[in-house]
C-alpha cells in the first residue's frame, strides 16, 4: 500500500513539527506500517534527519585504533598493539602529545 499525497503531506508536516524518533514510533502505528516505511517515505521527501551517535560526554566517538593511529603519525612510529592498551590511556597519550 503506498501512502497518498494526502497522507505524505500529513507525515512531512507532522515530522518537521517534531524532529524525532518518537514521531516516527507513532505515525508508524498510526499509519499500520513499519517504522523503516516511514523513515522511507520522510527520506524519499527530503525531512528525514538520521540521529547524530554521540558519546555520553556528548562527543563524536573516536575508536581506540584512530587515536593509535593518530599516535603513529605523530610519533612517525609503529606502534603496533598498543590498541590494547584503555582508551582513556589512549586519549591521556594524545592529549600529552599534541600539546608539545
């Protein structure tokens, strides 16, 4: 079943109203349909905004393996197994040395 022009408008509407996950959740049990269909259809009109994952200190996550690699650079050194080593050594690592 493919949603009416009536329909579409509604959803557009409702969602730039309230930019969320949760809009989605209610038109898609509103609506009968799966929350993809929904996020399908407000993507195909352009309004969909994917969620941003941020870290619970509300940063863009880094992985233990780009702040190695950005240790290697600096370093201009192999630092091979270090990816072991906690993140927060890791990043205390980096910190120390960009301030140099």
């Amino acid at each position: 079943m493919n949603y009416s022009k009536e329909v579409t408008a509604d959803i557009v509407k409702r969602y730039r109203d309230a930019p969320n996950r949760q809009t989605v959740a209610i038109l898609a049990k509103e609506l009968g349909k799966s929350e993809k269909s929904v996020i399908g259809k407000l993507s195909k009109e352009g309004v969909y905004k994917r969620s941003v994952y941020v870290t619970k200190a509300g940063e863009k996550p880094v992985t233990k393996a780009q702040l190695v690699q950005e240790l290697e650079e600096k370093l201009d050194a192999n630092l091979e197994g270090l990816e072991k080593a906690p993140k927060e050594t890791l990043r205390s690592l980096v910190e120390a040395i960009c301030e140099e």
